[in-house]
C-alpha cells in the first residue's frame, strides 16, 4: 500500500475540515476518509467526534450501522458478490460457494496475499445479466465460475503488467 | 463525412465489456482509414442486447448487439457503418426492435438517444420544457398539474404524488427541501439507475420543478453506493447544469433559486425507507422514524420535506411540459400514467419495459421476455422487490396495477420482475427473506429485529423436518407479529414473500433441503 494511503491525524482532521460545514457531514466525512484511506481508523473517531461536537459512541454508533464502512484495512481489491434475488435465480449461490472456496475466505475476511477483500452485496442494479459482482468501483455481469477464476487471476496478477 | 458509432456506457453495458468494444472499434477504424465519431450514449435498456453498438444512417439508427470485442472486424468487413444487416448480430433499425417499439417510453424517451451529459442533447430532445413552463407558472398551479395527472409515488408505496406536494406547499417554514429517495435498493430494479446514468438532467429538472413548486431551495439526492457510476454521472451533469443556469441561485434569470447535491448512503437497505433515510442525509444511524409527524410536515432538519422517488420526480417534467392530461390518458382505474417495468433475474430477453399501466405478467415474462435463461420452465416471480410476494403461474394473468395486486396481497413495488427458473427452491427463498430482513432490519423494533432471526431458525427446522405442522403453525404467527407490529415495511413485509412462498409452493417446504430434484 502506498504511503499516501497511510493515514495520520493531521490528514484526517484535512478531511474533516474540508466537509464539517455541510448540514449532516458525518457521512460524507466518514466517505472521504474511507475513499482516501481505504477503511476508517480507530484513532479517527475522536478527532470526527471533536470536529463535529458529537460524542465518540455516537461516531461509533454511525460506522457500525452502515454495512459499507470498515474498521480495517483491506486487501488491495474489494470484490463484492451479489447475494440477492435476481442474481439468486440465475446461480449466484452456486458463484458465492464457488468464490468462497476459489479464496479461501469468508465473507468480510482478506486473503492471505492482502489481494482480495470479499464482500457480499445486496443488488448492485446489474438485474437482467446476472450474477453480478464488483470489483472496487466496476460491476461485471454475467459472471459464472470460470469467469470469476479468470477475473482472480488477473486481479493478482495486475502489479506486474509492466511489461505489458 | 464521419459516421456516428454509439456505444452505451450504463453500468449493464460496461459490466459486459462496452468499454472494450468502443477500444477495438476506434483502433480497428484507425487501422482501416474509417473516420467515425464514437459517442457513448446511454442505454436503451434492451440489457440483454448489451453491448448494443448503433450506427447513424439516413434511415435511421441501426443495431448490433450483443457486441463483443472480437466481433468488431468482422461487423466493419460486413458493412457496419453502412448499417448494412449482413451480419448475425445486425438487428436492423433501433426504433423498430419490438421489444423497443411496443413500449410507451414518456419518461424513459431519451435513455440511449443521447449522450447522457449533452445539455444540447437534451434541449434537443425536448429537455428543460418542464422548467421553463414551470418558471412562468404559481406554486399552487404546479401543484394541481401533478395532482391532475393523477402520478403517484413510484417507489412502491404509490401515495399521490400532488397530494404530498400540496402538504410541503401548505406547510409554512424558513427552508423547506426536496429529497430524492436513489436508495434502489430492491433486487431486480435498476430503473432509477437507467435513469441517472441515462438522462440525469430529467431527474434535475424534476427536482427543480419540485422545489419551484413548494418554495424548496436545496435539494438532496440520496444516492446508494452501489452505484458508483451514477454518482459519477450526477456530479458532473450538476455541475454542467450550475453552469447553465439550471440550477443555482438564479434560475434562467428568473431569480428563483434551486441548489442540488448528491449524498452517499453507505450500503444499507432500511435506509431506502423514507424517514431512515432522512436520519442518514443528517448523518446519523438510519433508525426508522415514527409517523406521524410526517416529512412532508416535519422531514429534513425538522423542516418540511418532499421526498420522492427518482422516477416519480423524473415523470414531473413530462407533466409539465405536455400537460396532466397527456400523462393521465395512460394506465387503467387509479393507476394512471405508465410503470417502468425491470424485467430480471432467470429471464432471456431482460431490460427496461416502461408501459401504461394494464399489461400482465404473463405479456411480461412471455412476449417481451422471451421465457427463462435457462430455458427451462418458468416457476415463480417476484414482483416488487424483496418483501413483496412470490406469484404462480395463476397470478401471472393479472393486470399490473396497484389495486389489482394489492387485492390478492402481491404488491407492484417499484415495478422489478424477477424470474425463477423450476430449479427453485422457494423454501430457500422464504428463508432468504428472513435471512435479508435479519441483516438489513434497523433494530428499532423487536417484531423486526428480533422476528426475522427467529424466522431462519423456524424455517430451518422446517426444512429439516423437526416438529414440521408446530413450527408451520409457529411461522405464520411470527409472520402475523411482524406484519401487525413493525413500524416500517421491512419487518411489516418480510412475511408477505414467506407468506406467499408457504402458500403457493407448499410442496418445497416439504422436502430435506439436500434433497435429490432434478
């Protein structure tokens, strides 16, 4: 991970300022510090809670209920699958088992190499040509077993593409 | 002369390799000599044609589809920027495509026609007529043109859209706002998506018109963070809208102001409930509201507050620009105008399929959908998302309208069809509802939080087939508590696909789980 991923307080209280004017910034800053961080640290609470006048458990209480933002860092790729209906009907179960067993994690868990954080969704609007997964911030539709092998491989071998 | 070449850029189109398509199609054009314009339109929602590639021709536009990259010399070897039909993928005119030429597309008449970010685009296609008329018009005026078109809200709960606005109107207060609900969160929808990334400046000029019409000065949209592209797409078209006098403190000099901007929600599904959703746009835990007092009244901020849909807000500047009655002329008994369809899930011919109100499932699944995927026999379909009900097949010849389907407990939703194939499981199904509403419920009420965990449990015993008729008799009584004692309809609705499911396919309940189907 790059050094500009590496949060520090200064850096956090940059992203706080920038936003804390907007009516309801507790979002928006909690987005801003995860886009730019990839998770949102510990140690960000209390200067979030400071910054907006707000206690840390009610900080705490906002990160906790929204299922898209993290304590931890992830892997290099968050990759989402799709567990809902439409994707259900057309073999998103048999996708998830098959992902689960192809990384060997569970859902909300990194793999080893720091590659892949596996995520479950629930509908990315992808519904006529599922399954659908994401991968960081582009959707792929139609997605069975093989083409997901094909997608794994190519994420993990994506940083030595130099020579391509 | 250079041909114009389009290639959709929705988030459907790019999950199935667009921006591959239009690579190859500029380098392999470069290589040829061929001088072409590429342009990404949006998409016509004929999904499972995606990567629909169109040519410009004095006839007309002309369609390819699906389009993948290595397809694209044989396309230009065969002529297609002459949109020449010599190829098995060529699908000749794009207007002329039944599935596309049955439609009755008011709101969805660009989606796919234009570059979604064009202004002029838009202006050209009839865009900002809505504003412009509204801009001359009283606040009362605009309000009784939406009451009389008889739109009601599209994002499933169908309240009348006028009536809500004519609430905000009458309530005084020092700042008011309009809300878009873009939290579409229900599996088999993606037609506020379409919407967004398609033809973003309908949906902002419905907003301004709103505002316009009850004295709101900021509007929010509160967008899902699944989907990436349409904040993209949103962001920019605001800001080419400011730009433009659209938006902004000076709107077209007529001195009225309307500002707009898009909040995040961070992927919880309650929050697409409307007062969840008010709590998270003020930057808290999306924990459902009582009502009364209601938004309307008491919303964002404790001030009175519209807040809509996407495509209720989209319909308004067709209403406007043509006039009530065009719009009410369309649809069947009290539900008026058309229904954008999603036809999804196990489906062979998937997409958007806006209608009068008055068509069946049957015409759906059948005509325009083609039958299943998998071609095997169609089983079941959910209509509206994932607390409303699965339907047999002698549901399936209804007409689609909201008092028709609520009368035998089915619900039109926000309009997505998602099909299942006879390998279903609906025993598996009703316990993902449970499953779905024990992730996603907010935790404030107990028949919610509670039941849906209980609900798993039950249907897992029976499945297994521990004390089968007990937890049977046990299940509907829970379904019975979370439907009377919810507070919203998360934990109010979950039983209505379990329901459904122990109804009309109690045959799966009635098997091992691992049992040996075919």
């Amino acid at each position: 991970m790059s050094d500009s991923r590496e949060w520090t307080p200064q850096a956090i209280q940059a992203e706080i300022d920038a936003l804390k004017h907007k009516p309801g910034a507790l979002l928006p800053i909690l987005h801003a510090i995860q886009d730019r961080f990839g998770f949102v640290p510990e140690g960000a609470v209390p200067i979030m809670a400071e910054s907006l006048g707000q206690t840390r458990a009610e900080v705490h209480g906002v990160i906790s209920f929204y299922h898209h933002f993290r304590t931890s860092p992830p892997g290099r790729h968050v990759l989402q699958v799709c567990r809902a209906e439409a994707c259900q009907s057309v073999g998103a179960r048999a996708l998830e088992a098959h992902a689960k067993k192809r990384l060997g994690v569970d859902y909300h868990q990194t793999t080893a190499d720091r590659d892949i954080t596996l995520e479950a969704v629930y509908c990315l609007g992808n519904c006529a040509c599922g399954p659908s997964i994401r991968v960081d911030d582009e959707i792929r539709g139609r997605i069975t077993p093989e083409a997901f092998d094909d997608l794994v491989d190519e994420l993990r071998t994506q940083p030595l593409e130099v020579i391509g | 002369m250079s041909v114009r070449v389009f290639v959709p850029r929705d988030t459907t189109a790019l999950s199935l390799g667009a921006d591959a398509v239009a690579r190859r199609l500029e380098r392999e054009a470069q290589q040829r000599g061929l001088e072409l314009t590429l342009v990404r339109n949006g998409s016509r929602g004929l999904a499972w044609l995606e990567p629909l590639v169109e040519v410009e021709t004095p006839a007309g536009r002309v369609a390819y589809g699906p389009v993948a990259p290595s397809d694209v010399p044989a396309l230009l070897d065969t002529g297609l920027l002459e949109g020449s039909d010599n190829h098995p993928l060529a699908q000749g005119l794009t207007e002329a495509i039944p599935y596309l030429a049955r439609q009755q597309r008011l709101t969805f008449a660009r989606i796919g026609v234009t570059d979604p970010l064009s202004i002029v685009d838009y202006l050209a296609h009839d865009g900002f007529r809505g504003l412009e008329a509204a801009l001359t018009r009283e606040p009362q005026d605009i309000v009784e043109e939406v009451k009389a078109s008889g739109l009601r809200g599209r994002g499933g709960a169908a309240f009348p859209t006028g009536i809500k606005w004519q609430t905000v109107l009458d309530t005084p207060a020092d700042q008011k706002y309009i809300v878009c609900n873009a939290d579409e969160g229900d599996s088999g929808t993606f037609a506020d998506r379409l919407a967004m990334e398609c033809d973003p400046y309908m949906l902002i000029e419905g907003m301004a018109i709103a505002g316009l019409a009850v004295g709101a000065t900021q509007g929010y949209i509160y967008l899902r963070s699944e989907y990436p592209l349409a904040k993209q797409v949103l962001d920019a078209a605001i800001a080419r809208a400011e730009a433009a006098g659209y938006l902004g403190d000076d709107l077209r000099g007529s001195g009225r102001t309307f500002h707009l901007e898009v909040r995040l929600g961070a992927g919880a599904y309650i929050c697409g409930e409307e007062t969840s959703l008010l709590e998270s746009l003020e930057g808290k835990r999306g924990l459902v509201r009582f009502k009364p007092p209601l938004p309307a009244i008491e919303g964002l901020f404790g001030r009175p507050t519209v807040v809509n849909n996407v495509l209720s807000l989209a319909a308004v500047p067709f209403i406007l620009a043509e006039g009530a009655e065009a719009y009410a002329n369309h649809g069947m008994g009290r539900s008026r105008g058309t229904l954008a369809l999603q036809l999804a899930g196990n489906v062979k011919r998937g997409g958007l399929i806006e209608l009068a109100f008055g068509t069946t499932l049957r015409t759906l699944m059948e005509d325009f959908g083609g039958g299943t995927a998998s071609g095997r026999a169609l089983r079941a379909v959910q209509v509206g998302g994932p607390l409303c009900a699965y339907l047999p097949e002698s549901q399936w010849d209804m007409p689609l309208d909201y008092e028709t389907f609520a009368e035998v407990g089915a619900g039109v939703g926000h309009g997505g069809v998602v099909m299942f194939d006879d390998s279903v499981d609906m025993a598996e199904q009703a316990r993902f509802s449970m499953e779905f509403c024990k992730v996603e419920s907010c935790g404030k009420c107990t028949p919610c939080r509670i039941g849906s965990t209980r609900g798993v449990e039950v249907i897992d015993r029976i499945r297994a087939n521990q004390n089968r008729d007990a937890n049977l008799a046990l299940l509907g009584e829970l379904c019975e508590t979370m439907e009377d004692g919810s507070l919203c309809a998360m934990g109010g609705m979950t039983p209505f696909p379990v329901q459904s499911a122990l109804k009309h396919f109690p045959d799966d309940f009635q098997r091992a789980p691992e049992g040996d189907r075919s």
